[in-house]
C-alpha cells in the first residue's frame, strides 16, 4: 500500500473517533463521570471535563458517523476498503451495521480513552485543562484503537499512521475549537 493510501485509509477509519472525541464538547455538561469522588490521592478520579451526557451523547454520535461510513460504502464510497476492515464481522454481511459497530467501538473506545487520560492527568498533578504534551493528542486514539482491534484487523503502519496525523488533526481542532470559543485553551 503506498503512503497517500494508507493516509486516506487511517484518516477515513479514525473518522468515527475523532469525531465523538470532538463532539463530546457539544454534548457535554451535567454530571461528571466520576461524580465528583476524589480518589485515594484526595484529588480528582477524573475531573468536571468528562460528563456522563458528553460521553453517551458523543459516543452515540461516533456510532452513527460509523453507520453512515457503512451506508456510504453500499453506495460505492471507499467501498472496497470498508470491505476489507469489516472482514472479520462475519456474523453480519449489512455494511451498514457493521459501520454501526465499528463507530461504536471507535467512538466510546475515544471517550473512555479521554477518560482514562484525564485519571492518569490527575494523578500526575495537572489540574483541568492544563497541557500534557502527547498524553492530550493520543489517550483517545491508543483506546479507540484497542476497541476497534476487537472486530477488525489493523495492521501496524496503520497504527503508526493514525498515531502521526492525530497529533496533528488533535491540535489543529483544539485550536479551532478555541478560535470558535468552545474551548478555554489553543491545545
């Protein structure tokens, strides 16, 4: 596979995830996940930045963008690369439930993987909104990934591809998201 098709296939396969880890800026607010239990350290399990509402809602929204990739591909778009990722569904040959799935997996795993990045923040002393270099760019990408591993195969340029462009694709939104004042901080 040369690089400019391995870029469109890692950008087209991640779509799902980074559109629920962005979302979840539009969905959030209300109860925070970790319901405002410190942890063992007296600080924060996760913080007021992950929400139960933001993490369903974006969640939802990552598996709908996953269908609609799956009905997209019945129509002949990228269809013969859907086809190759959604190989190891066979219990379904629907290409539209096997998008749902797949956005799904890609979009809670980005979630969890938010979440998961912001204990690990805590634990480390950074308050809220405070940058940690890769951490940030990456802990949705790495769980997203792992979820998505259950159902279909990902070969390691691919990884390796995706963890690239998501640095640059996490920045790049973070910094429009802050342009349009739906974040505090440029990263």
């Amino acid at each position: 596979m040369d690089i400019i098709t391995l870029v469109c296939y890692s950008i087209y396969f991640m779509i799902p995830a980074y559109l629920a880890n962005g979302s979840a800026l539009v969905f959030g607010g209300g109860t925070p996940m970790d319901f405002g239990t410190n942890a063992w350290d007296n600080r924060r399990l996760i913080g007021d930045g992950v929400t139960w509402r933001g993490t369903i809602g974006a969640g939802l929204f990552g598996m709908l963008i996953g269908g609609l990739l799956g009905y997209l591909s019945t129509i002949g778009f990228c269809s013969s690369y859907f086809a190759l990722l959604s190989r190891n569904l066979t219990f379904t040959s629907n290409p539209i439930l096997q998008g749902l799935i797949i956005g799904f997996l890609l979009g809670f795993g980005a979630l969890i993987g938010d979440a998961i990045g912001s204990f690990i923040k805590r634990r480390l002393n950074f308050e809220r909104g405070k940058a940690v270099p890769l951490l940030d760019q990456l802990d949705f990408v790495v769980v997203a990934l792992i979820f998505a591993s259950l159902v279909v195969d990902i070969s390691w340029q691919m990884v390796v591809c995706i963890l690239i462009l998501s640095v640059f694709f996490h920045l790049a939104a973070n910094m429009f998201a802050y342009a349009i004042h739906l974040k505090d901080v440029w990263y």
